[in-house]
C-alpha cells in the first residue's frame, strides 16, 4: 500500500511529457498484468486530463487494456463525439457502458450502526455497497481508477472510491449516497476529504474490496489567468494516500474565499459541457457559500434543454422542482416516488437556493414556462448573453458599463466559492 507517483507543479502545469514519463514509471510495474480495466470520468470531467491518461494507458498497456467503463453514475451514456474528443485515437469497442440501475451486483452492505455513528444520527440505515458486474466479476489483473480531485456537493472532495461506488454503482446506493449527503448538509462537506460520506465509501471498500487489484490515477486542474487550464498535480497509489495528498492541493487551487458577498454572481456553462440542470446546477451549489442573502444567481446556460440526465428523474424533477430542503424532506416521507429515488431528492435540495437568494435560469432549449414550473426566474438567453457576454467577461468582480457589479465564473465544475463571512459563521 503506497503512494507510488506524487507529481505536482505551479500554475504553468505539468506537461503532457512530464505526465507520460511519470505515468510510465508507475505502470511499468504492472506490466505482467494481462486483462486491465480503466475506468475514467465521462465528458462531464472533460478538464480533469483523465482522458489524456486514458489515451497513455491504451498506449502503453496495449491489447492487455482490454476494458474501458467511463464512470457514468446516474449519467447518459457518451455519444460517440464525446469519446472520440476525450479519448482520441482509443478504438471504440473498447468502451463498456454503465448502466447504474440494471447492470450492478450488491456486494455487501456498511452496517446500520457505522451509518448512523458517522451521520449524526441523521441517516439509519445500511448502506448497501455496489458494483458494476465488469468490476465486480470481470477478472482484471488491474484496474485504474482515473479522475479529478476536486470540491464536490455530496462527498466533500471528489473522485477515489467515489468513482468506483457512484461512478460504477449501482440505483440504490446512488441514491442512498446522494441523500445522506444532501440530509447531512452541503455546507458541512464542501472542500472537506473527511466527510461522513467518505467515510462510508472508506468502510465499504475495507470490508468487502481488499481483493480488487486497484490503482488510483488523482488529478488536480486549476483555472489559471486567461482562462487557461493548469494540471497541478497528480497522484498514484493504491490506497487513501493518493486521493488525501490530491485533496490538500485542491482546497488550495480549487476553493477561492471571497472577502465579501457578490450580489451578482454570474455563472457560465459550456456549450458541450453541460446540457441539464442536472449537471448545470453547479452554478449554483458551488457558489451558494459566497452569494449575499437577497442576491441573485444567474446561469447562461445556452444548451440546456433538460432537468435530469435520466427520464424517470427529469420527471421527477419536473413534479416537484427545486424547493428549500426542509419542503423536499416533507416530500419525501409523504411521496413514494421520491422516497424510491432518493438521488432525485438531493439533487432538489442540491438546486435550492433555500429562499436566501434568486436563480434566475437563461437556457437555449428550456421554455419560461419549464423553468418557472421547477421554482426558478427565467431570463431570455439573448437578452442575459447582450448584458453579461461571457466573450467579454473575467473571472471574478467586475462593473458593468451601466455600474452593475457582478462576479463572473466561467468553470464553474471546476471549483468552489464562499465567502469568508459565511465560513467563520458556519
């Protein structure tokens, strides 16, 4: 057990050649693995360099790389542009697709007790423990688990076994993780590694996948001046080591502490990015720490035309909308519908702006009609990119022509924003 490669660099970033050579150093210790599985992020984790190394590992494993399963969770599966923009050059019949609510084997359960101890009491039950059947039964001699580091609205910080019990997991523990996340509060866990989240993931993987041949790729990206994307570190191990030193870097280049409140925070979401609130909504979680009480939150949001990434949630979502979460927890104990989709449910509580502040959504393919029937204002897209164009604009405070001060945020997926107010009172 060891931390086998710790790479990490200042805001020019490691190179792809530094990258390959440390990344060589590490596999080459496993070249007499014969069946390897890798499991990177999807096209929603596009910065994170994963598909890079993804591409590296194909190289260097060769025909011994015999699966690659990007770590869906709950996502849709990626067309056939994103993979081969992700991963260029990695044939195609390779890539297994995750299906989290059909394709999955329960492999154990985290007792009731070790739940409700690291909960508070707020969550009872067992946690059941959950795998894709290609993990689980595939019989790989090695399997690289690749992903970024990065403040996370559920676990705190995310990626390691996350992406193994989510990304490659199964409905119910999808959804019973996602719920003691947003039970527990957003707040608690934000930027933190030791979460009561992880700690569960931590004991399931203890008790039931000391057997599974795993070796962890950590990466951590920053945003640096002129919108150019920096790799800060990476870190390889097989065990916590790896995700807790990728961790201590992101809290550094990922988290940014405002000295006070914007009224306006401003948030962008790329085109090929983002295409559901679902994923779209961390314009909002991830600044709900630093927007003052009574400010707004607006999101350009230009391909949105969906709630959810699934259509039984995109309906759900749709029933009930985004409302504060004491409403949504009275939902769910009185409708079984949600109460049977628990990932739903946080992600309701997740989009709330609890009545602190407004949303005010702006998306190419969402009606006024969609928008305000889930509980948020609606802004014509035209009309929001004419005043705040994305073109024009820097990361940051800045003043409008007409003295409006906004705060701008272009990656929104790939940080976390709070005010030092809010921090020192929390």
């Amino acid at each position: 057990m060891a931390l086998h490669l710790r790479l990490e660099a200042g805001s020019e970033g490691i190179s792809h050649e530094q990258l390959a050579d440390g990344l060589r150093s590490v596999w080459s210790r496993y070249d007499h693995c014969q069946r390897v599985l890798a499991i990177p992020p999807d096209f929603t984790r596009f910065p994170s360099r994963a598909g890079e190394i993804t591409v590296l590992a194909h190289g260097h494993f060769g025909d011994r790389l015999t699966d690659i399963m990007p770590a869906l969770g709950t996502h849709v599966a990626m067309p056939d542009w994103q993979r081969e923009r992700m991963f260029p050059g990695v044939p195609a019949e390779l890539f297994r697709v995750h299906d989290w609510r059909r394709d999955v084997v329960t492999i154990g359960q985290v007792p009731a007790e070790f739940v409700r101890r690291e909960t508070e009491g707020i969550c009872q039950r067992a946690w059941p423990v959950q795998l894709n059947r290609l993990v689980w039964e595939g019989g790989h001699d090695l399997i690289l688990s690749v992903g970024q580091v990065v403040p996370h609205e559920v676990i705190g910080m995310a990626n390691y076994n996350k992406n193994l019990f989510v990304g490659t997991g199964g409905s119910e523990g999808i959804n019973e993780s996602h719920f003691i996340g947003a039970a527990y509060g957003m707040e608690r866990i934000m930027g933190r590694a030791d979460t009561p989240l992880r700690r569960i993931l931590n004991e399931g993987q203890r008790l039931f996948c000391g057997h599974l041949p795993l070796l962890f790729v950590q990466t951590v990206v920053s945003v640096e001046e002129g919108d150019r994307l920096a790799l800060r570190g990476v870190y390889v191990g097989d065990d916590a080591e790896c995700f807790e030193a990728a961790a201590d870097l992101a809290r550094q280049v990922n988290f940014t502490v405002l000295d006070r409140e914007p009224t306006t925070m401003v948030v962008y979401l790329d085109p090929e990015e983002f295409h559901s609130t679902w994923l779209g909504n961390k314009a909002i979680y991830r600044t709900r720490m630093a927007v003052a009480t009574g400010g707004k939150v607006v999101v350009l949001a230009p391909e949105v035309g969906t709630f959810g990434e699934d259509p039984q949630i995109d309906r759900l979502i749709r029933k009930y909308g985004y409302r504060p979460s004491s409403v949504i927890m009275r939902l769910v104990d009185e409708n079984e519908d949600l109460r049977g989709n628990l990932s739903a449910a946080a992600h309701l509580i997740h989009g709330s702006s609890e009545e602190r502040f407004r949303v005010v959504y702006c998306p190419g393919k969402l009606s006024r009609e969609e928008v305000e029937g889930v509980g948020y204002e609606w802004m014509d897209l035209s009309e929001a990119l004419a005043r705040y164009n994305p073109e024009h604009l820097k990361d940051g405070f800045q003043t409008l022509p007409d003295g409006e001060e906004i705060f701008f945020i272009r990656h929104p997926a790939l940080g976390l924003w709070a005010s030092r107010e809010r921090l020192e009172t929390m």
